[in-house]
C-alpha cells in the first residue's frame, strides 16, 4: 500500500510526499515502512531535475530491522519526439544500519 500527494507550487517547482507499508509473504508480523520527500524543478518542458529523500525500514525479524536513508538526484530529459532518457545523476548517501526493534 501506499500513498502519493504533489503540489505544484509555480510553473517550474513540485513539491511531493509518498508513503509505503507492506507486509512479507511469509510472516504477516513483518512490515516494511518508508517515506519520501520529493523536490522536481522543471527548467525546460524538456527536462527535469528532482531531488528525492527516502526513508525505509525493513523487518528481517520479529526483533530487528533494517533502516535506510537514502538521497538521490535523478536528471530527466526529452527530445522534441516525447521519447525519455533517463540518468542518475548522484547518489548522495546511503547509510544502512541494523536497529532493535
């Protein structure tokens, strides 16, 4: 499950929130559970550049979990024929750490 809101704010600059939870197949007590927070400035109708901070927890067991941060900068950008290209411009950080529950 999960849920997904932007706002734009002008014509060049969106703002958005995803939230996700889900459960594994094989054990129902187990969840995972991240959060986004999403920054888009379009510079042309043609490109895009977005700024994404996610946050995830992963149950691996009923007494631990797996906690991510991540920071990305994916960079977008179209020819005139509406075909998409896509590049990862940096992954800024990726810190995973095991925590009790």
């Amino acid at each position: 499950m999960y849920s997904s809101a932007d706002y734009r704010v002008n014509r060049r600059w969106t703002v958005g929130g995803r939230y996700d939870r889900s459960g594994h197949a094989t054990n129902a007590n187990l969840t995972d559970t991240g959060f986004s927070g999403i920054l888009t400035y379009w510079p042309s109708e043609f490109s895009q550049i977005r700024t994404q901070y996610r946050y995830g927890i992963s149950g691996m067991t009923e007494s631990a979990l797996y906690q991510r941060e991540r920071i990305a900068v994916p960079v977008s950008f179209r020819d005139g024929r509406a075909r998409r290209a896509s590049v990862l411009a940096s992954v800024l950080s990726w810190k995973p750490r095991l925590r009790d529950a």
